[in-house]
C-alpha cells in the first residue's frame, strides 16, 4: 500500500471510530435519559391529571362515553368534571366505540355541555356519604400538621387506619369505611407527606414507602390518644406499601391486629417491569432506574438514595408477624399481581390471598361491591373480632 493510500485509509478508521464513538455516546445518553425519566417519575408526585375520557352526549338513558377498558365494565364508577364527580351507574347500551351508562339528576347535570372527563373509583369520597359521624383532625406528624378524617364510634376499642396510594388522596379509602362502620369499628383516613394534603417534606420527593409510614405510625399514636386499643390497617395500592412498612418496623406493631390490603405495591421491580412494557420500552431500563435512586448521590430522589431491597416486603415476609388478608386483580394493569402471589406463597400461615380478575386497579369494589364487602367483612369477623371477643375477661 502506497504512503497515500495508507493515510488515506487511516483517516477513514478514525471517522469510523469517532462516528462510533458518536453512535455510541449517543445511545449511552439516550439510555440515561430514560433511565432519569423513569426514575424521576417513580419519585416525583403526580399533580394535574389530564381527563382520559370522552362524553360524547346525554340521552334518557344515561351518558354516552367514548369506549375503553375501564368504561364498558360491570360496576358503579365516577367521573372528575373539574374537583367535582359524577357517579355512574350500570352499563345499559354499548357498541364498539361507545357505552352508556346509567347517571341520576345530580350527575346529569354536571355533565350536560361536557366533552371530556378524568376515570375515578370515587363512587363513595366524602365521609357524610356514610356516617352522619365524622371529624377532621390533625395528625401530628415530624412535618406537621397533616389532615385526616375520623369517622364513627371513637369509644370503638378497634380502630382502622386507611391508607391511600400514590397520586391521590384520602378520598381514595372512603369505599372501605362502610363495611368497618358497620362491625363498629371506628376509621381514620390519613394523608401523609407530598401527597398534596399533608406537608411536604423538604425535596418534595416521594420515598415509595420508606418514610411515609412514619405519618401513619403518627396517626396511630392519635388513635391510641383516643382510647383505640387494637389497629387494621387497610392501604391501597402504594398505601399497601405503607401499611407493610408500619407493620414491619412501628413501635405499635403490636397493637396491630390484621392488614387489609388492596392492589398494593408488596415489592417495586414488577410494578416498573410493568410500565416499562406497557410503553414497549426495554425491560433493562427498570435496572438503571434504580441504580440511580439507590445511587449515595441520587440527585432525583432529592439527595437520599433508596433501598428497594428494603420495599420488596417478599424478601422481609419472615419480619411480618400479623394476619393479612390480600385482594388483587389479575389484570390489574398498574401493580401487577406477581409481588402479592409471592408473598402469600412466602407467608401461607398469614396471608389470605384472594385474586379477582376484571377488575384493574383499586377497582375491585366497584366491580362487585356485595362480594368485595362480603369477603373482607368475614375476614374481619373471623380473624380481628372473634379475636378481640376472645380475649375479653369472662363476666
């Protein structure tokens, strides 16, 4: 090879080599870019949540709404207009695009002249809806003053704390609070921090469980103030986490009778396995997530790495000492169910698992409210109030 041919040649490897190194800078940053993505909306709390609904118009029947696979199923459901809801009753008609559902006046009326809307559970999110018999209170937490309700008997000896999930609020846990009410025992709905109602902590970051069960334990102190002897806790889906968290490593575990838990995050790896799917992204994008959040530096989740060994609750099932009985739905479509089935095959002596199908996410009582009250009312007699009845004195 001539000296021309050989300079010539060797300035093509190097502009392969730096195209290369292009190439491959520009994937390593595009990998870290979704990598970041993904973990900073893991951490971040969601806010204003765009309307995913179509109304497509009100006739005698009922409102026509635009189809999807929450609209066409069985059950009563809501819809935000705005901060207010309208409560939907039965499907009565549906064609390939479209359903309609029953609505009264009150619902009618708010959605006359409405073109979109927001899917909720919330057929039941204000305490009047079922007890006469309610206070809002301040739960004295590290940060602050954090709101809850507390409905019922508060001479009641067992009390149940209810936890809501990521992304919402309180009213999220008003459906569970009828079946407690009516076995006389008394319900707080608790807000803890970053969720919008509580106080913020100082990086405004969600910690997935890992310090929002200190506001819980907070709201147990208040509840044992005012004469609460025996704890549930019932928590919904990431409020499952938390109630797991609580009943792992709070001074009051003791107190705690049984845990009720609804769709719950049990462990974080299948959750994010599932999104990452679900927007076809690559499954190895869940791993570099979290190596940034666990990461000393862990710029996005405010500067405090997290421990996802420590929220898999299937690796620490041998630290939970108190009956849990679990509900999920097979097609959940957020949390999947493959953390719950795990810890109920970890933990067969505490865990009562119940899997549902159709019903998606924190959905189930909508679905089929008779069954969902039926199933965790007889949980409660049999495992928390034949219990409590046993270790009453002898007259």
């Amino acid at each position: 090879m001539t000296t021309t041919r050989r300079r010539a040649a060797g300035r093509v490897a190097r502009a392969g080599l730096v195209a290369g190194g292009v190439l491959l800078g520009g994937a390593a940053l595009a990998v870290t870019a979704a990598s970041a993505a993904l973990a900073s909306m893991l951490v971040t709390p969601p806010r204003d949540q765009k309307d995913d609904i179509r109304v497509l118009g009100l006739d005698a029947r009922g409102v026509r709404l635009g189809r999807t696979p929450d609209t066409g199923l069985p059950g009563t459901y809501a819809l935000w207009v705005g901060e207010r809801l309208a409560v939907l009753g039965r499907v009565v008609d549906e064609d390939a695009h479209s359903v309609v559902r029953e609505v009264d006046a009150d619902a009618r009326a708010l959605l006359q002249g409405v073109s979109s809307a927001r899917w909720s559970g919330y057929a039941l999110f204000r305490p009047r809806q079922v007890t006469s018999a309610s206070e809002r209170v301040d739960v004295a937490t590290e940060l602050g003053p954090a709101p809850a309700w507390i409905m019922g008997d508060q001479s009641a000896s067992t009390w149940c704390i209810q936890v809501h999930g990521r992304g919402v609020t309180r009213r999220e846990t008003i459906r569970g609070v009828p079946l407690m009410l009516e076995r006389g025992i008394a319900c707080m709905a608790v807000s803890y921090r970053n969720d919008g109602e509580a106080p913020p902590s100082r990086d405004g970051k969600l910690r997935l469980g890992l310090d929002e069960w200190r506001d819980v334990e907070a709201a147990i102190d208040l509840a044992l103030e005012r004469g609460a002897e025996r704890i549930v806790l019932m928590g919904w889906s990431m409020g499952g986490q938390i109630a797991l968290q609580v009943a792992r490593r709070s001074r009051h575990r003791r107190r705690i009778v049984g845990l009720v838990l609804d769709s719950p995050v049990v462990g974080w790896a299948p959750t994010l396995r599932l999104q990452v799917a679900l927007v076809r992204a690559p499954a190895w994008l869940v791993d570099t997530a979290v190596g940034l959040l666990e990461s000393p530096a862990a710029v996005l989740s405010g500067g405090r790495s997290l421990d996802f060994d420590e929220l898999d609750n299937v690796l620490h099932a041998d630290a939970l000492s108190q009956p849990i009985l679990l509900l999920h739905s097979a097609d959940d479509g957020y949390v999947p169910p493959d953390a719950s089935r795990a810890l109920a095959a970890a933990r067969p002596d505490l865990v009562d698992y119940r899997e549902w199908t159709t019903a998606r996410h924190t959905k189930l009582w909508n679905l089929d409210r008779e069954r969902y009250e039926r199933e965790i009312g007889a949980w409660i007699d049999r495992v928390v109030l034949d219990a409590e009845r046993a270790a009453e004195p002898a007259d």
